[in-house]
C-alpha cells in the first residue's frame, strides 16, 4: 500500500509517529519520506488487516500536525524492505 497524506504534516514529527504506529500495528515492513510538495509518502508492505490499520491511523486525530487528506493505492508487495525506516 501506498499512501499520500496531505496537509500540516511536516516538521510535525509525523515520519516518526508513522513509524511508530507501523511498528506498534506489526507486520509491516516499508517507509515513510517527505516529498519535496509537501506531502508525506507512506510505503507499508505486510498483511492487508495491518495495511487498513495504518491507513485509519493516519486519518485519525491522533496524528501530529493536521492530516486534510490521504490517498491510497493498493498494489503488489515488491519487497526488499526490511523493518519500517524514516528516509
């Protein structure tokens, strides 16, 4: 799955709570970067019940800054990650 979440999502802490919540949901393996538009990209790789579980995180009011909206599109796991890392 990859996500694209838009709004005040930089210079919020947000890659790093990303990858705690990854970490805490389990399973997913991945990354998550800040895109140069201002946008975070978010790449989890693992379980689709895991997948889903990120996504309403990252359109829940728990997240830092203010989340306006999250795209996603589901795909085939290309895999080479190993662990979920900030870039």
């Amino acid at each position: 799955m990859t996500a694209w979440v838009r709004g005040r999502v930089q210079g919020v802490g947000f890659r790093w709570f990303t990858r705690a919540a990854a970490l805490r949901i389990g399973g997913l393996e991945g990354f998550v970067v800040n895109l140069g538009d201002g946008r975070v990209q978010v790449v989890a790789e693992g379980g689709r019940l895991q997948g889903e579980a990120l996504l309403e995180w990252l359109r829940s009011d728990d997240t830092p800054g203010k989340v306006d909206g999250v795209t996603e599109i589901w795909g085939r796991p290309r895999g080479g990650y190993t662990g979920f890392v900030i870039r």
